[in-house]
C-alpha cells in the first residue's frame, strides 16, 4: 500500500473518529411548543392580507381573508418618522399609494392621507379600491381588531438603519400592552433583528427564522452533522427556492418536524402546489389567494 494511500485512510479515519465524537457529545434537541403554533390541521395565513383579492396591509384585505376563513395573516412592518410601527412591506410609498418617498419620511397622521388602494387591480384588473379609504395600519389596530388570528410579523426595516435599531424594543412593548404573547410569530430575513427581539422576548414569543438561520438548517441537513444543528426558531417559513436549492422536500421538512419546528411556504397561490407541499409535511400555506388556499386544503 502506497504512502497516498495511507494518508487517505488515516484522515479517513479521523473525519470517521471525528464524526463519531460529535454524535456521542451532541444530541438534537427539539424547541418547545408555542402556543402560537398549537394547531390540528395545516393553515392558512393570508400573505399581507390576501394581495390578490384586497390593497395588501389594509383592512379590507384583512376582513376578507377572516371572513374566508384563515387561520391568520402573513404582514410586514415598518416604523414611521413619529416612531409608530405601521403594516407595510416596502421602505417606499409609491408602488401602493399615491404618495411617493420613504415611509420613515412620514409621520403616521400623514400616512393616513395616502390611498393605500390607490394602485391595487382586482381579479377583473380594475381599480376597484382607489378613493375608496383604504387608510395604512398600525399593529396596534390590526392586534385590536383580530384578537383571535395568529399574527405572523416580518420586521422590513434593516438593523443598520435608525427604524431597524429601534423597531425590536419598541415590537416587544406593543407585543406587551396587548398581551399577544400567544398569537404572533415574529421573524425577519435579517437574523440580528430577530435576536435583538428576543433579547426582550426571552422566548415567549414564536420566532421564525431569518436567512443565516435557514442556511444553516439546510445545510446540516444535507451533511453527515445534522446532530450538530440546535435550532433557535420555532417556525420556518420558505420560498420553494433560494439561489436555485430546493427547500420544499420531504426530507427537509421532516428533519425539522423532528426539532418539532412547522415549516410554512410562501407565496403560494396554485391550489396543486398548496396540496403537494401539505402531503410533503408543510403545515402552513402562505398565500395571495386565500380564496383558493381554503378550497384546496379542505379536510376529508
């Protein structure tokens, strides 16, 4: 046997040895329940209210899905010039309202002057909300409105900016005036910002999991180290792709079940794929067309 060949095997054996010590030493452990996520059956949560039957982030889109039928809502926030934190997914005004320039340019009584249905086309591609008083929301009155909804929160603004820094601190006092500790999840694709919250939170609140947190499930799924991954969410929501990988198998939705960690998708508006993605494990259905999630995901 050749000297090459011995090197191979010997670091063969200690990558073996290696694996074997972290498999004995580390031992996965699964994250609590929150009550948030206690359910019997897969949900739906209308993404921003139901974009496609409704002005996303307003009321109308909220009544609607919840008349619909929804588990809950998916939303974005951001924080105004006054420090209020509004239900809006873009840092501008103008792909939605009549208004232009940065939400942190204004101040919240100036933000309920805009049209929030001033660019929203329905289903028969009509203006049918402009002028019609679609006014931006706070939190605060979409917490007021729907105390029996889970509420999933997506905080937009990034941690580098003044609204970013301030928006954990002031998310968890509002989260406790309402004392909504059980009906909303809280993530974003900013992962600091998520720690940052649950600096206050300390865990009582569910958390999702931000990009870094998502990179490193997947790929300790697809090593030989999937002992080593200790989650620190307790939802996963997904796209069906990231840079080109799939994220929608039955294998990776199971590794995380096993963490006892529900994986939602989104935006998913085919009523095909909505089913393929219940029968792979998924127990969440994130979607513009909560019209169609409710008749595709019907219980037999």
């Amino acid at each position: 046997m050749g000297k090459k060949s011995n090197v191979a095997i010997a670091i063969a054996a200690a990558a073996g040895a290696a694996w074997a010590s972290t498999k004995a030493l580390s031992k996965p452990t699964g994250r609590p329940s929150k009550e948030a996520l206690k359910y019997d059956h897969p949900i739906i949560l209308a993404h921003r209210g139901g974009a496609a039957l409704a002005p996303e982030g307003s009321m109308a889109a909220f009544e609607n899905a919840a008349k619909l039928g929804v588990h809950g809502f998916e939303i974005d926030l951001r924080l105004t010039k006054d420090e209020e934190i509004i239900v809006f997914h873009d840092e501008t005004l103008e792909r939605v309202t009549d208004f232009t320039g940065k939400v942190s340019d204004y101040t919240l009584s100036e933000l309920k002057a805009a049209d929030l249905g001033y660019y929203f086309k329905d289903l028969s591609d009509a203006y049918s909300f402009r002028g019609t008083g679609e006014q931006v929301l706070t939190l605060g009155e979409l917490l007021d409105a729907y105390p029996q909804m889970l509420i999933n929160m997506d905080i937009k603004d990034n941690p580098e900016t003044y609204e970013g820094s301030l928006m954990p601190s002031k998310l968890w006092r509002l989260i406790e005036e309402k004392q909504a500790f059980d009906r909303v999840v809280v993530t974003s694709f900013f992962d600091e910002q998520i720690d940052r919250f649950n600096l206050y939170a300390q865990n009582t609140v569910a958390l999702g999991a931000g990009e870094k947190e998502v990179k490193k499930a997947y790929t300790a799924y697809t090593s030989q180290f999937r002992h080593l991954y200790h989650p620190r969410s307790d939802v996963f929501q997904l796209p069906l792709k990231a840079r080109m990988v799939s994220l929608d198998s039955p294998g990776f939705i199971k590794f995380l079940s096993t963490l006892n960690i529900p994986v939602h998708y989104w935006s998913i508006n085919d009523p095909v794929v909505m089913k393929k993605l219940i029968q792979n494990g998924a127990k969440g259905i994130i979607t513009d067309r909560p019209d169609l999630a409710i008749d595709a995901l019907k219980l037999d």
